[in-house]
C-alpha cells in the first residue's frame, strides 16, 4: 500500500469560490500527478445564500474519506490539524488606498494620546518629578525644580525603552524577534480560532443528533 499525506491548515480565508477543494485546505504529499488530482478535489460546496460571510468546518475524516474514494489503494496520514475552519467572503475586500491610510492614521492617533495619557497619569500617581528634585537635591545639594540633567536623560530613555520593547523603528523591525504585540495577536488568534472551531463542532453534532431523531 502507498503512503500519503496530507497536512489540513488550522484556518483558510476564502472568497469568491463556488466549491472548497482539498488544495484550499490542506497541504498533500504524494507523487506529482496524484498529489495534483487530489488537490482537486472538492470538499464542500459554497452555496449562494446572500450573506456576505460564511463559517464552514472541514474535518481531516472528511478529507480522507473523499480521497480514499478516489485512491483505496493509499494509506492516508494526517500530520496537520484536525478541523479546518474555513472563513468564506462572497467578494474580496475593495478598501482603497485613502480608507486604509486613515484607519491606520485614526489608530496611531488613538494609541499615542492613550500611552501618552497612562504614562502621564503614571507620572503624576508616582509623584516622579519630586523624585527626580530630591536626587537632585541629594546628588548636588540644592533644590531644583525641574533638573534638566536628570529629566531629559529619562526621557531618552523612556523613547529608546519603547523602541526596544516593541522592536520597531521608522516602520523596520530592529531584530527577527516578534515584539510582544505580534504574540498577544498571535495567541488572540489562536484562541478565536479554537473557540469558533469548537463551536462549530457542537452546533454539528447537535445537527446531527436533532436529525437522527
């Protein structure tokens, strides 16, 4: 018996499709021209219903009872996820140039007046400028208010602290690492994608269940 196997991706956008195929789903390790007739193989159809959006659950047996259909004679393993979620758009998005550039100029507006804001009421709960007045008090033996020496440097490095925590700089990343925003997304996604697929796994088998009766 031929091995086979096929690696199904955790999640897939798509649009504008009238069937979901085995290539949109999964990747599929096998020779050339059977890798590519599987590829075509299609999973699900995509009805027209007039929603703009749609959610569908592809699961990994779904995928290798189709296949094994068409080729008995491979023995079929799965090295991916178990379902696929597939997040259906009926048309692509259209955002011009202009509308993304003012999303992006509305959301860096928004973040500055936010972080300027909390450092600013950190500041004043912390009473850091009477913090800075006794070092200067205590290093030079005077009262200041304001120390300049002591208040530009910590605002030097107050900048060059963000630049280092979130590895960014005039647009270009400062190293490969992802910078802690990149993995609250990152585990944002992941929990959104685990919560939808398990849902869809219970409205399934509540479907299921409701027809069996």
């Amino acid at each position: 018996m031929t091995d086979m196997y096929i690696k199904p991706k955790r999640k897939v956008t798509l649009s504008e499709r009238r069937a979901i195929t085995v290539k949109d789903v999964a990747d599929v390790v096998a020779t050339a021209d059977v890798a590519k007739k599987v590829e075509a193989i299609k999973l699900q159809e995509i009805t027209d219903d007039g929603k703009q959006k749609k959610n569908y659950l592809i699961s990994v047996t779904d995928i290798i009872k189709l296949i094994k259909k068409s080729y008995p004679e491979y023995a079929i393993h799965n090295v991916g996820e178990q379902d696929t979620w597939v997040q259906y758009k009926a048309h692509k998005s259209d955002d011009r140039a202009w509308w993304k550039w003012a999303k992006i100029v509305f959301v860096v507006v928004v973040l500055t007046v936010g972080s300027s804001t909390a450092i600013m009421a950190f500041h004043t709960d912390s009473q850091l400028p009477k913090i800075f007045e006794n070092y200067f008090r205590l290093f030079y033996g005077e009262a200041r208010n304001n120390p300049k020496i002591i208040t530009i440097p910590y605002a030097i490095g107050l900048v060059v602290g963000i630049i280092a925590f979130y590895n960014h700089f005039l647009g270009k990343k400062i190293t490969d690492d992802p910078t802690p925003i990149e993995v609250e997304m990152e585990q944002y996604e992941k929990q959104v994608t685990e919560t939808m697929v398990d849902l869809m796994n219970i409205r399934e088998h509540a479907e299921k269940e409701a027809e069996g009766r």
